[in-house]
C-alpha cells in the first residue's frame, strides 16, 4: 500500500525522499566508523528542506543579492520582487484576503512577541488573556512579560490527561473581561488537533479576538485563514520545509491598522523628523531593518513545492502513517503513549517505565533515529502530567512505514539494552 | 562502540540504584535546580559534620542515567570532605567534563566513567547538573 | 599599483572578485537584450557574498539540518556545534571577553531594538538619551518609540554641513540625567569615522554607558570591543559579507546580566509554570524561538573568509581605493560630495546640478553600475542639509579603480544626456 | 532602449519646465505626501471654480523627472474636470501604473509618455506619487 502511494506529483514517497538531500546523505556517529542511514522522526522541531528550497536560496545570494524597497538598480528591482512576490505566496498559501496582512518575521516566536508587545501594549491589569494549558512556551512567555509589565491576567483552558482541551470549560472561562484568546493549533506534544472553530466562534460572539498558534499545524494541513475568521495566525518556515530564519505574522487588517509599530528602524518609516517620526503602510510598518530577503526566497520555494505535493496527498498520506505508527508503537510493552487515541497529528510523545527519555533518545540515535526528548518547551502540560521529560517521535510526509518499524525495534532494543545491562 | 563508553556498567548501576537518593520534598521548589535544554532537576540537601566536613549529601529529581548516575556518585566522593576541597573538586569536575581542562578523571574514583560523556556535549549538562547545585548550595 | 595588490592570502583583486559568483554572473536589464557586467557599488547597503559563505549554508541544509540545544541526536548535536561555534568565531572577531556577551539577534536594526527595549525600559521622564543627527533611522526610532512610552528625553549632537561630529559640544550635552550614549562607529551617508574613542571616555568619566552601531564600521575595519570599551556593539551579517537575517549584539556582561529578557519563548527559558518562568543563562536569556542555524553557519564563514583576507590588507586596499574615488569623483563637473574631505570610509553620497539622484541611479543601472538614491535611512541628517535625496556610492574590496573609471564616465554621461535630451 | 523609453523628451521637458510648480510654503507639512522609500514629497494646492470644477491645481516639492513631470501633466489633465472626473481617473492611472488594468493610458493626453514606467516597479512609485496626494485632497 504504502509503497504504492503516489503523491499529486506523481511521485512515489521514494522519488519524494530524494527530493531532500540530507536524506540522501549518511550520518557519522561520535567514534562510530560507518556513516549510517538517517531515520528522521523530530520534524516537530524543524523539518528538512527540498533541494528547490536550498537552491533558490543559494541562487539568490549567486545571482540576486541586494538590499530591497530602496534600491533603483536592477539588482534591487529583482530582490524586491523576489521577497514581495514571496509575500504574495503566503498571502494565497493561507487564503488572507490582503497581501499586507502578512508580516514576516523571525519565527513563530517573534510573531506572537509582535502580538504580545504591540497588540497587548494597550492592556491593563483588568484585562484578560485566554490561554491553554497545552501551549508552547513561545504561546505562554511573552503573556507573562507582557502580564508582568501591564497587568493583565492570564487564564488557561485545562487539558484532560489525555492531552485534550476541556472545552466545556469555555463557556465560563470567556468573560467581558477577556482581551484575547491564544491558542494551539495542533499541540507539539500530544498532536491534539485542537478545535479552534469552535473557540473562535465563541470568541467571536463576544467580540474576543483569536491568535492561532500554527507552527504545527501549518506544515500538516491547509490553512484558510479567512474560513477559520483568526484574527491572527502565526508560524515558521524552518516547520515548513523553508529555510529558517522566517516567521509569518498573518493579521486582520483592521488590527494591523490600529497596532502600533513593534521595532523601530528603516524601511518601516514613512518620514522621519529628530522630533518624531511617522509609519509605513502595512505590512512594512511591522518590518523594519534589512529583512532576510534570501530566506525569503527560500520559503517562497517551499511553498512551491508544498503546493506541487498538494495538501490533499500530503494529509492522506500523513494520516495513514499516523495511524500506522499510533498502533505499531501503542503495541510496545513498558511504554505510555501521550495524546488523543482517535484524530491525531503524526507527533508521538512517550515515555518507558525502564529508562529515561534521555537516554532513550541517545540509544536510538546510535542506530541513526533523530528523535527528540525533553519537555518539548511545554512545560506547564508536562507538570500537570506529572511527567518532566518525554521522548518525542514527529512524521512528515517523507518518513515512511519500515522507518516506523525500525523505530519500534528498536525502542524494544533499548528497554532490553538498559535492563540487561546491569 | 562509543554508545557503552557512555553507558557503561557502573553507570547505569548507580542509575537503577542511586546511592543516598531520597525523597526531599520539605526543600522548596526554589532551590531546585535546573536543566534549561531537557527539563531534568535536582535537588540536594547537606548535612555538615560537626568540623565542618560535608557528612552526608542526599538527593532527589528527576534525570537521566548520566545525571542520577553522576549526582550518585558525587554524593558517594564527597562525603567527609572539607567545603574548599569539594569546592575545588567541583571546579575540576566541570571543566573537565566541558573539556576545558587537561586533567582526567583519574582522581574521581568511579567518576571516571564519565569520560565518555565528554564527547557528546548536550549530556555534559546531564552530568554536571548535580554539580552545579552542589556548587551553589556550598557557595 | 592596485592591479599589483595582493591580499594577505595571496590572492589579487581579480582572484578576489571570483570568490564572489555574483560578480561573475551578468545582468540582465528590463528590456535589454544583452546581459551586461554589474558594477557593484551598494556594499553600504549590503555586501556581496563569497562561494564559500553560500555554500556554508547550503551545506548546512544538506547535511547538518536540525534544531538545537534540545536534541539529544547526532543532527542536532552538529547544528549546536555550528551555531554555538560561529558565536565563538563572532567573540573572536570583536575580541569581546566572554562568548555570552555576543547575542544573535535578525539584524542591526532588531539589536538596538533589543538595547531600547531591554535596557531602556528601566527609562523614566527624567533620563535623557544622547544620539547625533547623523544616526540611521535604526539608531533614532526605536528610542523615540521608546520616548513615547517611558517618557525620557532624545538630545543630539548636531553635526557640521561638512557632515562631521561637533564634539566640542559634547561636554555641554551630556548631563547627568544622560543614562545613555548611542552613536553611529562610521555613516553611511558621509563615509564620516566618528570618534567614538572621545565619546566613550568622556561618558565613561560620568558612568554612562554608549551604544556602538557598528552596521558600517565592522565590514571596514577591525572592531577590539575591550580596547574600545564600549557597552553595546551591534552590527549586521549581511553587510559583512554574510547572509541576511542576522544580526549581532555585543553587551558587556554587567549589563546584560541586569537587563529583563527582551522576548519571550522557547530557549530564552529556565523553567516555566503557568504562573511564571525564570531565565535562561546568557546569552540563551535573549534568543528566543528557533534561531537561523544555517545563517548563523554562513555568517562564521564569512568570518572566516574576512580573516584569511586579514583587515590590514583589506584597510590598506580600501583606503587606496577610498582615495582614488575621492579624487576622481570631486574633479566631476555640478557634483557635489558629502562628507569629510580628509580621511574617510569609502562611502560617497553625492548630488548633481541638473539631475536627480533617481534619475542618475537610473541612467547609471542602464550601465550595471548598482548605485543607491533616496534618503539613505537617514533623513535628519538630510533635512539638516536641505536635500531630501543623494545618491550614493560605496565601496568594498572587492571593487577596482576601473569600475570607478566607469562610474565616473557614466556619471559625466548622465548630465550631458539629461541636459541635451531636450 | 528601456532607458529611452522611461525617460521620453515629453518626461525631460516636464522634469526641466514643470507646469503649475509654486512655491507652497504657506501649506502646512503634515499635509505633505512623501515617498517612504526615497524621501520625495510633493504638495499640492486646488482652487475650484464656482461650479465645482478644479479650476487650477498647483504644485510644490522635490522629485525624480518621472515624479515631476508626472505631476506636471496631472496639473494640466485634471483642469476643468469635476471632482467626481478626476477622482476616476486618479484611480485608473494608479491601477494602470501598477500594471492590475486592462486599460492603457490612451487617454491621458501626454502621460501616455509614462508607459515605459510600468516596467520599473520601484519608479512606478514615483509616477503615483502626486496623484496619490491629489486623491487624499479630493477624499
Ligand atoms: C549605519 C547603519 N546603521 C544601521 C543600519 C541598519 O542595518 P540593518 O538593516 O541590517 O538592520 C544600517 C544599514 O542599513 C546602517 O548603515
Ligand atoms: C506549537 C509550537 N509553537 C511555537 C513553536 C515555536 O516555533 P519557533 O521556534 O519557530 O519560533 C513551536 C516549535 O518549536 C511549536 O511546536
């Protein structure tokens, strides 16, 4: 079956894997003689990227490089271009109804720290903020500096044990009070697909706004920003198989308007006396400096590629290794898999009663298996779970079945290596 | 194989049977100590004998093989040492571990076993964790 | 002379130039059938990158592709090396004391940002910032953003019509209410060298900490932060000829201990709860959210290439060529230069009688001759003036006295053809 | 040639003697319309006749030949027109320069000199700057 899938493009997830170099490339081990193959299961935390993606970054920096907005020469003519017409990439790759509402960033951090310090600035200590207790802590910190400096309060909608948000408790948790709602898209733990309809809509009704933290969710599924009515809508590209380097800020544009300017600097100014200064139009009033213009372009050509797979194909595809690995890995004795059994992201967190995350993560990655272990930056859900460190094993659309299988060998391997090694 | 390097038998006993690890909830929250990158924390409580040598060392956290391991065996070397001399022993410790230093490991007893760990710098804070709160606590 | 110039490893400027594949590629115009030559004279802006630098970061995404700090895996083990080893390279590069006074931040733009955010939020009405009116928009906006939400006050040192510093104004202006000195290190509209020496000492002789914008200092000359002893040094890959998208920050140590995290996110933390979090060490306290590691990477190797280059031979060569342009463009006929006559860093903002400077820019691009027009993000400094617009040369390494022979010709070429096309 | 294109001998004669150009130090500088990329500004001044009609349109400020001569032909074009006219044209010479229209500047007497500028996204900037600023004063 899987060895059959055919993605959009016609390609075989074989023909697709040799689409990403570094999965053609083999791994040296510390002290390890032979270069191994790379099994990559931490996608969660960055993804790999296409050939396009690193060539039409290195080809920008051969051919193209210049600084933009303010050039007259040729060169500045096409980076401009290049870096705009990224913009309008995005713009049509979530559906925003403006190209100016999407601002580019740093990361999905930076994003929600625009929000925070420039939506939020105007908050005092009557106002409320409506978090999870399932965020990551890229969706909590710049709360609390901003609570710290304004005020304002934070509240959480609980999780259950089961890594799921109890939304029942909405309903009371949303008050006249409420400022804003900040939400998990899908959770980098427990790969909850949270239900954001359903909170924006109750939002709405109270003329709440909604920040939608998409940095997991971005790179498993198609986003219409204007269908799901988020007033914001946050991620990265490094998450979506783009360079790193780049976060998209999406916003309505009537609070984009009305938000005062984040840094200061060139580019985001319309004129500037020593008395004061005045803004860009969006999006340049939320960019300013030298923006990462190669990066830029970079992810402009993940985007390419992304639609090229088609979010149909990819979600399919993605679906039924999720399944696959949700039941190959729930099979294996001694380990406690976190998150919803039914509908799930391909994000696996678990734990073995015999060894510890750390080390279970450092005896697969003897054999070439990059997976992840930590507390993953969540460490409000990991407490309220009693857990302080999980390993962590994330899928994209490049990983495959028998990769799954070896996986599970080898967590087996590992409770016997630890157990019989005394 | 670099991975026994890293794991080898002692480690992984003191890991499963961690010497002088007990429960020490009455130390607050506060005064845990923490591994930023993972998550893993530690906490100690010394007593001090009556000429001022460190008694007893006991702990309590949460932590992989190397860092259990490693506080284990701290509280073990320790014991009946002056506050300067485990002072000093913990400076060496770490720039050992970071491989800033040219000593060994040889004057750590079973510590050395730690050696492997050097090579992989993200564990190096596994095993120093311990350390550093000992450091602090002493300080 | 200087087709004889040899660069400390060996190496001409024509075996220079072929480090550089943009110099190599030709242009393509609108319109234009031929693809012609580029003439380079926007390094002010950003510098060209050389092979090495492009395929650092490619390399990067091809082989060493993971996020950092928490992975326990052989990837990611390799991408923390790299990033953390490029922050060692950067400390080198500066000669900063400890390798947690350098914090990797978008740009010099996000590094000021940081600085007024940080450090100034501490500013009340009483305090006065001392700026000059020749800084760029990076160094004057973020502290009249600041102004607008603490209160304090902006004070400037005027500057000359020869575009120079009046420092014997110095003693007068700062006060004690002057809780912060920030200074641009070289223009990039005057090519002026300020002395920064003078006013680090005297605003150390009243404990007042200065803030270097070293965005077109450290790409010309070599920067010894401790020799310097200034408190703040920010400055910019991309102008160093590394890739865009990050930027650096020098602090000393004491001040950044003191200074509240500037975002919130993952890797900035110690430990999070829902009802607070603690700091991370620096300089993790300031780097918040996945970083650019493969930028990060690429900017070490242009450290690298800058290095085996050596300053002394870069200065030498540059001052020849400073000189040489300095000649040849003021015997132009209705030109005007800006900027001191004396020594200076090769950057020339010039205008011309009977032309504007969008019009000259234009005219020059029809040659491949990439020269900037407009404000150069320093608008005070052109009010002063009474010009809203130059355009502007600048010049790198890389660049020969017969591009300048050209740029010449073309520039004596654009005034005849806009006086006799009517 | 691109080049001559751009810089038509109508553009040249606008740039050198433009038309309607005053002196208007008496308008304030908030009301001064700038080009955030390069820092030219231009300001304007209407007198209407008693019909409603734009009777003269002056203007003032320091630009490019395209955003000069742009402005001098818009003084020109927009005489005599009502404010409903112009305010259509203003829109279908923006969309036209941005090149999102199917119409071509046929109808705008010399301006169709402008065409060449279409190519230069940068300097398209420059050729909407004054009627940018005529639209804000009309609104
Ligand atoms: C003197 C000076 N400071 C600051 C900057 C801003 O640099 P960046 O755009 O990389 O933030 C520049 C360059 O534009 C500059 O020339
Ligand atoms: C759910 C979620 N939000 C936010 C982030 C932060 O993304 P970045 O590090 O790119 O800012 C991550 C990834 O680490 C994430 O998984």
């Amino acid at each position: 079956m899987v060895a059959e899938w055919i993605f959009a493009n016609g390609k075989s997830v074989g023909e697709i894997r040799e689409d990403f170099p570094i999965l053609q490339t083999k791994l040296t081990l510390v002290d390890h003689d032979d270069p191994i193959d790379l099994v990559y299961l931490d996608t969660a935390a960055t993804a790999q990227k296409p050939l396009k993606v690193i060539q039409a970054e290195a080809r920008y920096y051969r051919e193209q490089n210049a600084n933009i907005h303010r050039a007259l020469h040729t060169l500045g003519e096409t980076a401009t271009a290049l870096y705009e017409g990224s913009r309008d990439k995005v713009q049509a790759f979530i559906n925003a109804e403006h190209r100016h509402e999407i601002i580019f960033t740093r990361n999905t951090t930076e994003s929600i720290n625009l929000v925070a310090s420039s939506f939020g600035r105007s908050f005092g200590p009557e106002d409320e903020i409506l978090l999870t207790e399932m965020e990551h802590h890229s969706n909590l910190v710049p709360w609390q500096l901003l609570s710290e400096q304004t005020g304002c309060k934070l509240k959480f909608i609980p999780i259950s044990p089961g890594g799921e948000l109890e939304l029942e408790k909405l309903d009371e948790l949303l008050t006249n009070k409420t400022a804003l709602v900040g939400v998990v898209h899908i959770s980098n733990i427990f790969g909850t697909v949270n239900d954001i309809e359903q909170i924006i809509s109750k939002a709405h009704s109270m003329d709440i706004p909604v920040l939608i933290d998409g940095a997991q969710s971005s790179p498993h599924m198609a986003i219409d920003v204007q269908q799901l009515d988020c007033d914001f809508f946050a991620f990265s590209s490094h998450k979506l198989y783009g360079p790193m380097g780049i976060g998209i800020l999406y916003g309505k544009e009537k609070l984009l308007e009305k938000m005062p300017p984040y840094m200061g600097g060139g580019d985001m100014i319309r004129s500037v006396k020593l008395t004061g200064s005045t803004w860009n139009d969006l999006p340049w009033k939320f960019e300013a400096g030298t923006p990462n213009v190669g990066g830029v372009a970079g992810f402009g050509a993940a985007i390419d590629y992304i639609k090229e797979l088609s979010f149909d194909s990819i979600c399919e595809y993605e679906n039924m290794l999720t399944e696959y690995a949700r039941k190959s890995l729930s099979g294996i004795k001694n380990i406690k898999i976190y998150g919803p059994s039914g509908h799930r992201a391909g994000v696996f967190s678990f734990t073995h009663n015999d060894l510890h995350p750390h080390d279970m993560a450092q005896f697969l990655d003897r054999y070439g298996i990059a997976v992840r272990a930590g507390h993953h930056c969540a460490q409000p859900a990991m407490r309220k779970l009693k857990v302080s460190s999980m390993a962590r094993a994330s899928l994209a659309f490049y990983n495959t079945r028998s990769e799954i299988d070896f996986l599970v060998e080898k967590i087996i391997a590992a409770g016997e290596y630890f157990n019989n090694g005394i | 194989m670099a991975f026994d390097d890293l794991y080898q038998e002692i480690i992984l006993d003191h890991a499963k049977h961690p010497r002088n690890k007990e429960n020490l909830d009455f130390i607050s929250d506060d005064e845990v100590h923490e591994n930023p990158t993972c998550g893993d924390s530690v906490k100690l409580a010394v007593d001090f004998s009556q000429d001022g040598k460190l008694e007893r060392v006991r702990f309590d956290g949460d932590g992989c093989a190397i860092s259990t391991s490693s506080a284990s065996m701290m509280t073990e070397i320790v014991e009946g040492k002056s506050k300067e001399e485990v002072l000093k022993m913990i400076k060496s410790f770490i720039l050992i571990m970071r491989n800033e230093s040219e000593s060994s490991l040889d004057d750590f007893g079973d510590l050395i076993a730690l050696e492997g760990v050097i090579k992989y710098p993200l564990r190096v804070k596994c095993a120093t964790l311990p350390w550093h709160a000992l450091e602090d606590l002493l300080a």
